[in-house]
C-alpha cells in the first residue's frame, strides 16, 4: 500500500516505521528538520534537545522501540526530585510523607491529601472521572487548602486556569512519575530520532524536509490526494501525526471532528557555569505576575550545568517582549532555587517556541475525544485516539501508533 505520514515528529516517525517494511511509505514534515518538540540544536559540535525530556519505568512501550532499535544501552535511570515553591520555599513533594513538612497545611488536610496522593497514585484510572471536574474532585477529597497550594498549581502551570479542567487529566499528571526514577538518553532525543530515521531510509522510507502538506482531499478514485505547493500525490492511506489544529486547516478549519484549544509553549535553555543546585531538579515557580513557571535543572543529571525554563500559554502567541519577560522571570527563578545566582553565571542562552503543543484537557473536550472516531475511511488521526492516559508524551505517541497499526490491519486487512 502507499502511505503518506504527515509530520515527522516522534509520531510521524514511529507510525512510518510500523509500516515501513511492508508498505511504500512517504513523510512530509514542514520544517527543516525532522523530531517535532523533540528536536534540538547543535552547540560545539554537541546536540542538545530544545526541550527537556525524560521518560519512566512505566513507559513500557517506549522502552521497548528503545530495545529494538538496539539503543538501551543509552538509557540511564536517575532519581529526581519534584519541588514546589511554597511561600517562597523550596518544599520537596517527591514523596507523600513531606507533605508532614509543609507549614500552611493542617494536620487534617495533610493526612487527607496524603491519601489521596498514595490511593491515587498507584491505582487504575477510573473512566467516571471523565465526567469529574478536577477542583472539585480535589476540594472534595483534600480539602480547599490542599488544594490551592499543592494542587492548584500544577494545574494552573499548564492550562492557566482551574475551572474547567477534567479530573481525568489531573490524575494522568500526578500518576506520571509516581516513583522518581526517571530515564533519560545519552545524547538527548536525537538518538532516538536518529536511530528510527536510520531504520526508515534503511526500509527506503522517503522523509521530504520543507514539505508543509496544505490541504487533503478524497479524489474520484477513493483514494487521498496529499496536496503540497510543489504539487500533489495520491496515497491509498494517510496517517496525519499532527495536532487536530493543524489537521484543521487541512480541510480548510471544517475538519468533522473535535478540535480543542491548545498551548504553546517557550522554553528558555540556560547553560551555567556553576552548579544550581544538586537537589532540585523540577520545580514550580511563580513570576512576578503571579504566572507559573517549570524550572528544569539537568545538572543531577548530567555533567552540563544546564537549566530549561519552561512556560505555556493559552490562547495565546509568543513575541519578543514575552520572550524578554520570560528571561527575567527565569533569572528572578533561579535566584530563587540558588540565592548566589546572578546573571554572569549564564554562558549561553537560546530560546525556543511551539504552538499547538498540547491540547487542553477540558471537561467538555475530553468527553468529545473519548467518543470520536479517529479513522476517516483510510485517514488516520493519532491525536483522536483516546486513552485514559491523557498526556500527550512520548509513550503515548508510540502507543497510539499500535492502536493505529491495529486499526489499520483490521480495516484494510494487511
Ligand atoms: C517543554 C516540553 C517538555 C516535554 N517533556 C516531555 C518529557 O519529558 N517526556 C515525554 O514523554 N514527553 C514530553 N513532552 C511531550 C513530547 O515532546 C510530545 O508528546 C511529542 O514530542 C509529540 O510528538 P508528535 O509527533 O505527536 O508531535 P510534534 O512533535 O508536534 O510533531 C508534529 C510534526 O508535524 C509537523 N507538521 C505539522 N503540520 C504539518 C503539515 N501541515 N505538513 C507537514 N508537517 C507538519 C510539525 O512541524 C512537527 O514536526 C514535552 C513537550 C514539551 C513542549
């Protein structure tokens, strides 16, 4: 059969591989380079990843393509820890039990929440919560001050506001690394991208870089018309591994199915010369504007004094005055992770950004994703897949694209 993946990111990628013995498979990517949010830059002849990314034990499915693409041996697992500015303290959450150490919290509200924390950490997610809101789940089992220090922030840090946020989405992030031990790659996410791009041109996958896909259209031969500025190509399938808003536009913004709001993302890279700190190395913090922040300090974990400071945005796009707010933020951040901290510490900054990053688990989305039908007689959306795991990571991107191949095999029996 002759498919066309649209995007090359970590999902275009994996989907093509699936398919890529078997079949005569194209991707089209936009951009100049393949890997999506997991691509990086070059500095000193060394790749760093734009973004910081990591992965857990329980990523099964992604530990797995590691070991097939004979690149386990990359992986080295570390222990983490997860910070929270608290009144302006750096208060330790990696594990339930130092909740006991928090000072504005009552000893009622902190056994309440450390159960909750230990049953809800390790149990199966629960599909009644896709019809919970997340404050009030949260209020109701901890209590309202629980909830505005611990966990109104996590969720205020990614979609911004509160109200509206889906119960089933909150329990997908604190499940996300319930054990602190997290994996990364020697050499970031481009060993991955360059070991799966290796297995593609192996398999004579074909990846046209600067091919941005304009609109996809069914022809009189039901069959897909890709459609590019250069000219178009008739696919039997077509697995479109792009966000549902960029899918959208495909079909002229009429696309037929759910369409959330999404974020975008900034991301300034700080590389130090001192170490932060040797403790912390996730945390929440809030700028003077009270807008939350994630500060990733990689030093724990690497030989690189190296700092991601992280924010997203809803419903709204970057610009440079942002951009420059963000660097202040960051440095009045890592001021706070390490008084010492000033700005003749920093060796080189790059900044980064993305739009239509990660889709905003609303209640009233995450009920129309998890009826939506993902395949459009033989266009395939992996970003309509439900699972109850509704954080977009790598993991998920992986096992989507089974649930894909599935899909596909059954459908067109191949
Ligand atoms: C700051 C940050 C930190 C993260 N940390 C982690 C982490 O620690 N662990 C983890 O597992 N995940 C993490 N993630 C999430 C992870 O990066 C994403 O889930 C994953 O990379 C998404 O891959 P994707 O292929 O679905 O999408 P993308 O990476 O967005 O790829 C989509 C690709 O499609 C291309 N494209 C779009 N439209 C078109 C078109 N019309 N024609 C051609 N090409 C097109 C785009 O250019 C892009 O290359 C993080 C994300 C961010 C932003």
């Amino acid at each position: 059969m002759k498919i066309a993946i649209i995007g090359a990111g970590i999902s275009g990628l994996v989907n093509a591989y699936r398919f890529s013995t078997k079949h005569q498979v194209t991707v089209y990517e936009q951009t100049k380079q393949i890997g999506g949010l997991c691509s990086g830059f070059e500095s000193d002849g060394k790749y760093i990843d734009k973004y910081n990314h990591f992965f857990s034990k329980f990523d099964k499915e992604l530990i797995e393509l590691l070991a097939e693409l004979g690149i386990s041996k990359k992986v080295s697992w570390k222990k983490s820890g997860q910070c929270l500015f608290i009144n302006d303290q750096l208060q330790d959450l990696s594990n339930p039990f130092n909740l006991f150490s928090i000072k504005n919290l009552g000893l009622l509200d902190k056994i309440k929440t450390g159960k909750f924390l230990v049953e809800n950490l390790f149990s199966r997610m629960n599909m009644e919560l896709n019809d919970k809101n997340a404050e009030e789940w949260i209020i109701d089992q901890c209590g309202i001050a629980a909830f505005n220090l611990l966990f109104k922030p996590l969720l205020n840090f990614k979609t911004q506001q509160t109200e509206d946020i889906s119960a089933m989405y909150l329990k997908a992030r604190l499940k996300e690394r319930k054990n602190n031990i997290i994996g990364i790659l020697d050499g970031g996410m481009h060993t991955l991208l360059i070991a799966l791009r290796d297995r593609l041109h192996k398999n004579k996958t074909h990846i046209w870089l600067n091919s941005k896909v304009k609109k996809i259209m069914r022809d009189d031969k039901n069959k897909w018309q890709v459609v590019l500025d250069t000219g178009s190509e008739e696919y039997d399938l077509v697995i479109a591994c792009i966000s549902l808003a960029d899918a959208s536009a495909l079909f002229g913004g009429n696309p037929g199915f759910p369409v959330p709001e999404y974020l975008s993302v900034g991301s300034w890279v700080l590389d130090l010369n001192k170490p932060l700190n040797q403790k912390c190395w996730i945390c929440l913090v809030d700028d003077q504007q009270g807008k939350r922040h994630v500060v990733v300090n990689t030093q724990p974990l690497d030989k690189d004094n190296r700092a991601y400071f992280t924010f997203y945005l809803r419903n709204q796009s970057l610009n440079q005055q942002i951009e420059q707010e963000m660097f202040n933020a960051c440095c009045d951040a890592l001021k706070k992770i390490n008084p010492e901290f000033n700005q003749q510490w920093i060796t080189q900054k790059t900044f980064h950004s993305d739009v239509n990053v990660e889709p905003v688990f609303t209640q009233r989305f995450v009920a129309k994703l998890y009826g939506a039908v993902e395949s459009f007689n033989g266009l395939y959306l992996p970003d309509l897949v439900y699972m109850p795991q509704l954080l977009k990571t790598i993991n998920t991107s992986i096992v989507k694209s089974l649930i894909i191949k599935q899909r596909i095999r059954k459908e067109f029996k191949i």
